[in-house]
C-alpha cells in the first residue's frame, strides 16, 4: 500500500545534546496566561485557562529566516515558554504533571493580530490569526532530565537588539502542571505535543528585515530573522 499523494515528513525539532529529534504531534497554546498581557488584550483575568491549536507543520527552526506573511499588516511576536510533552495521559493530575514532561523549548507564538481581532469581533475562530504558516517558531528542546522543571527565571524578548518583553515565567496565572491538568482533561495528551504557555506584556509588531531574539533563564535563546 503507498499514499495516494505524497506523504509529509513528521516535523521534528533538535533536542539539545543528542543526535535524537524530538516530533511534534499537536501544538497547543495557552492564551492569555500573564495578568500583565491579558490585562493589555482587555482580558477578565480571572477566567480559567483556554487553548487554541496550532499545525505542527507550524513549526520553524531556531536561527530560521522566514518571510513576512502574507494577509497582514499588523504581525505580532509573543514570546513563550514551551513545555514538550513525552509521556501520554488524559485528566493528569497537578502532581504528576511534571512526569509527562519531556523537555522545554523557548518559542515564539507568532500572531497576525489584525486577523485574530477581526475573528474575535466577529466571533470566529482564531486559525487564521494564530495557525498560519511558519506561525509558530521554536528552539531545540532541552531535556528535563538535564535542566529540571523551570518554575521562575526571565523571559525576555528583543526586537533588533531592543528589549519589547521583559517578564518572568513565575508570573504566568496557570503554572505548566496546572496547565496540563486542565488540558488533559479536555484533549488526550500524547508525546510529541508542545505547549507554548503563554506570553507576558509587551506583545507588538515587526517588520521585515528585523530580528526577534527570545530568552528564557535556564533553557536557552531563539533567533529568528524576518525577510
Ligand atoms: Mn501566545
């Protein structure tokens, strides 16, 4: 048996200190997870947490130019924490949370906010405004094993060398293991799926010919240049 039209590679990001790559199955998306940014968006910050998706051929190396999309005039960073899931499960608990993470990322949840505002007005989904191509950058995945379960430490982010973000990833509202545990009670986690966990203040647009470097203590930096 073959496939009635070409067969699409597994996309897969590095992981960090092995020849392995890790695949990327779902990638799932924590909104509004910073009181600081849900309060920017006009968020109620006490709703609990919600998720949109992203498609894993999403997916864009660390150090990867990548054109200034098309259907936008206003394409926003947000820079992210990302939790790499290796362990399977549905309602997982806050306890055990952490067993099912394989290794974190730092990410860039890349947005055309008009889009995304034009779908929120008019109470639509929010694909085309968060899931489009090469919407959702990331860089090698570093093992648990190796670096723990960051809980605080800076995520920063710059624009051309210019600071835009500057936060700390103990200040997101659900924390990873909360996180998950909500989510898996919604969606089967598998291995291969990434959360990114939200963004802090400072969310805004680039344009092309700048470069977005993302850094979370800990884990490691992001570069990605637009063309
Ligand atoms: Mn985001």
């Amino acid at each position: 048996m073959g496939f009635a039209v070409p067969a699409y590679d597994t996309p897969s990001l590095p992981v960090a200190g092995s020849e392995d790559r890790f695949p990327v199955r779902r990638i799932y998306c924590v909104g509004r997870n910073y009181i600081a940014h849900a309060r920017e968006m006009g968020a109620d910050e006490r709703e609990p947490p919600f998720f949109f998706l992203k498609p894993n051929d999403a997916i864009v190396q660390n150090g990867a130019s990548i054109p200034y999309p098309v259907a936008t005039e206003d394409y926003h960073y947000e820079g992210e924490l990302v939790a790499a899931i290796g362990k399977g499960g549905e309602n997982i608990s806050v306890d055990d949370a952490n067993d099912h993470i394989f290794g974190y990322g730092v990410g860039l949840d890349m947005t055309r906010r008009d889009l995304q505002e034009t779908a929120k007005q008019m109470r639509r989904p929010w694909d085309m405004g968060k899931g489009f191509d090469q919407s959702a950058p990331c860089s090698e995945i570093y093992p648990a094993s190796k670096i723990g379960h960051p809980k605080d430490g800076a995520l920063w982010l710059k624009v051309n060398g210019e600071i835009r973000q500057s936060s700390d990833i103990n200040l997101m509202i659900w924390n990873i293991p909360e996180s998950i545990a909500y989510l898996s009670g919604l969606m089967r986690l598998e291995p291969g799926d990434l959360i990114y966990t939200g963004t802090p203040d400072g969310v805004g647009a680039v344009k092309a010919g700048e470069t977005i470097d993302v850094h979370v203590d800990g884990v490691c930096d992001l570069t990605i240049h637009i063309t």
